[in-house]
C-alpha cells in the first residue's frame, strides 16, 4: 500500500482495525475476564484480552501498512520506514474492563514521527468504546466525530464554571501528589469526575461533556487516539513537565490558559520546583 494516504484514510483504516478489536475485547469480557499480570503495583493489571487485542491490532497493522512504526501498551515499539507510526491502547481502562464497567476504549492514533507526544505530527485518532459501540473519530483537518455526528468542545464562561475531568496513577506515591493536586483544585471549579480511562477523558472533552480533562503521568498509547479527537473538535491540548514525568491538559480554549496555570502552581507547591 503506498505510503500517501490523508489523514482521512488513516483514520478509515484505523476505525476499521479499532471496530474489529472492540468487537473482540467484548467477546471477551462476556466470556469473564481475569487478571494475567501486574505491572507498576499490585493494582496496575494487565489481562489476557489486553494483550490477544494489541495482538490483532498489531496484526492487522502489520498487513495493511507493512512500513509503518508501532507502539503499544503490551508489545512495545517497532520501527518502520515510512515516518508514520500507530500508537494503540488495545483496552484503556483496564481495570474498568476488569470490574464490568462500560468505561474501557480501544485506541488507536496515527502520527508522524516518533511515538513521543512532544515532538510527533497527529494524523488521526479512533476511540471505539466497546460496551456501548461508540466510535470516537478525529482525522486532521476533517474534525472529529461521534457516531457520524461532528463534535464541539463546550464554553465554560470561567474557570469556576468548568467540569474537570482527572485521572490517577497505580502507584501509592503518585496517588497521593495528585490527590493534593486535586485538593486544590477542587474549590476553583464546578466539580471534578474521574472515569478511568483517559483515551475517552479526551474525547469527552471533545464531546462537550466535560470541560476539561488534565492528568500527570499518563503514556502515549493513553492519549494518541483521543488527542485527535479532542484536538479536531477545537479542544486546546498542553503538554508540561512536572515531577519528573509529563502533566497533560486537555481543554475548552476559554479556560485553558486558567486551568493551566492552576494545574501548574499547584504542581509545583506538592513536587517542589
């Protein structure tokens, strides 16, 4: 397959693989689903369907872009030639999947470039959320949708008007500095929601469902896909480092300036710096 496809054909393809992978990682959490490893801690778990998904995906890659780089949670990076790359969350929200909860996503992005959001080019992003078969989809310069429908991200008026979404790590160390973060945070806003997987965090903020979406410490594969979407439906994205690792935000323009420079301090009164 040449190597001069648009963003809106890299996205087709990747819907197509996402689609496939979510209809396997629902098969699988009907069958039950069981812990097969651990990684950062004791509550950091990866499954089977986690890495029988990234399998498929991976594979289906493979076949259709032979030249191209990959990056994913459970097999790690392989270089390709072509300058693009697909960085893939076979099933963010692990343990959501895990516990039955409808909040886990298949993600996939494409970038140019290395699998460093810093630095890479977004193409396009797909989020599948196999529970309820919605298809988040961004391509660059073509927007972002939801089912078909084109997305908008929301207008807070202030900072004490917006709904704040946030994540936390898996290890006790980290919990407990974003916590205090949070602490801070919480009497400046309308209120904060915590769903667990930060692929659909992105594209709530997308959607308009929540105003913003920030967390420190979150991987490539957590946000590539999302990203996209958040992005191509007018959400503003920042990316600093705090802490020795990187906080993301994701946000409402009208607020995004605010929340950022709140996130920021208050990062640096718990971590120092």
């Amino acid at each position: 397959m040449s190597d001069a496809l648009t963003p809106v054909q890299f996205a087709d393809l990747a819907e197509s693989i996402a689609r496939e992978g979510a209809a396997l990682a629902a098969r699988r959490r009907a069958e039950g689903v069981e812990v097969a490893d651990r990684k950062s801690s004791i509550v950091d778990v990866v499954t089977a369907a986690d890495r029988e998904v990234e399998e498929l995906v991976r594979r289906r890659i493979a076949e259709a872009r032979p030249d191209d780089g990959f990056h994913g949670e459970e097999s790690g990076s392989g270089t390709g030639t072509s300058g693009y790359t697909w960085v893939v969350d076979p099933i963010d929200g692990t343990v959501n999947y895990l516990y039955g909860s409808d909040v886990y996503g298949v993600s996939i992005g494409v970038v140019r470039g290395e699998p460093d959001p810093t630095t890479w080019e977004p193409v396009a992003g797909i989020v599948v959320q196999p529970a309820t078969g919605t298809v988040f989809r961004g391509a660059v310069g073509a927007g972002a949708t939801r089912d078909g429908v084109p997305l908008r991200v929301a207008a807070p008026a202030s900072l004490a008007e917006t709904l704040v979404a946030t994540g936390f790590g898996y290890t006790a160390d980290r919990r407990r500095e974003q916590v205090a973060v949070l602490a801070g945070l919480i009497g400046e806003v309308r209120d904060v929601r915590r769903g667990g997987a930060a692929s659909l965090d992105c594209c709530a903020v997308g959607a308009g469902t929540v105003d913003a979406y920030y967390e420190r410490g979150i991987n490539p594969w957590d946000m590539a896909g999302g990203a996209v979407v958040a992005a191509e439906a007018g959400a503003t994205v920042r990316i600093w480092d705090a802490g020795g690792t990187r906080s993301f935000l994701f946000a409402a323009p009208a607020v995004a300036d605010g929340l950022e420079a709140l996130v920021r301090r208050l990062e640096r009164e718990v971590l120092g710096g």
